[in-house]
C-alpha cells in the first residue's frame, strides 16, 4: 500500500532555495577563500555537493567531506569523516542535512566536528520540520514546514530534485 504524497519543493523550487542558500553562505563568510561543506551522508551529502558548487560559482572555493553517522542511533556507531577531523582545525565549516526533525543526527554530527577546534560552524538544512528533542539549530534554513510527528519529509535528489510530505 502506498501512502499519498504531496509535493512540497518542485525541481525549480528545489533549485531556487539552493541558490538562494549558495549566496547566504558567501555572504556570510566574505572573508574566507576557502570553507569545508561537510554533508551528512546520503542525502545531506548530495545537498552538500550541490551547495558546493553553488559556492563556487559565486568566487568561493569549497571542499566537499562525507560525514558518515547511524542516523538512527548515533549514540554508538562510529562517525566517519571522509578526511581528518583535525584538517578541519581552524576553518569555517557547513554542516549539511536534508531534513531537520529532533535535531538528533545534526547534534551528533556537529559533537563530532566541534572536537577540534573550528574557526565557525554553520548549520544548513534544506527543511526544518520544527519537532526538537535536540538544542540544536539549523543556521539557513530552505524551508521550515510545520508538521505533526507522524507525517514523513521525503527529499529526493536526481534529474528533478523534489521535496515531499506523506
């Protein structure tokens, strides 16, 4: 049985908040040539791509890291980063995810980071459901979507990205 969804983000929309978002970060961060945009695997991470490459079409370069954590139990797994946490030592860094709900996997993954001391953090979600458990925040926000617990956010990235509620 499938549930119904509803479209939340089309492609265009999807794209629009991504620039939108690509040009916050420069703002924000004039004064860097350089940042790490961290992704939070799988679906964190290919926003991160996508907000990388934003970055440096607007004159700012930008290294892509894959972090790696069990978003559903954060607490014992390993977290992964696909460099050195202590290349990160210094430097302003975006932590990337599709989809901010109790703040859980972003908390987890922003600890992880912070071990090393950073120049700044910046949160980044591309939807904000506003349910938190967590004292965290998202930074920029593309959407924030008031929602009850029991419906589901469904980013899906691909030849049209879209964004849904079921």
């Amino acid at each position: 049985m499938s549930a119904l969804r509803t479209l939340i983000l089309d492609h265009d929309r999807v794209q629009r908040k991504l620039r939108r978002i690509g040009i916050q970060l420069c703002e924000e961060n004039w004064s860097e040539q350089r940042i790490a945009v961290v992704g939070i695997a799988p679906r964190g991470l290919k926003l991160a791509e996508r907000l990388a490459k934003q970055v440096k079409e607007h004159g700012m370069e930008a290294d892509l890291i894959e972090l790696r954590l069990d978003k559903n139990d954060p607490h014992t797994g390993p977290v992964k980063l696909s460099t050195e946490l202590d290349a990160l030592r210094g430097r302003t860094v975006v932590l990337v995810d599709d989809v901010l709900m109790s703040g859980r996997t972003l908390m987890h993954a922003a600890a992880h980071l912070v071990q090393v001391p950073l120049q700044k953090l910046t949160t980044v979600v591309l939807v904000d459901r506003r349910h938190r458990t967590y004292p965290i925040r998202a930074d920029i926000v593309g959407l924030t979507l008031s929602t009850t617990v029991q419906e589901h956010i469904s980013v899906e990235f691909g030849r049209k990205d879209a964004v849904y509620l079921s």
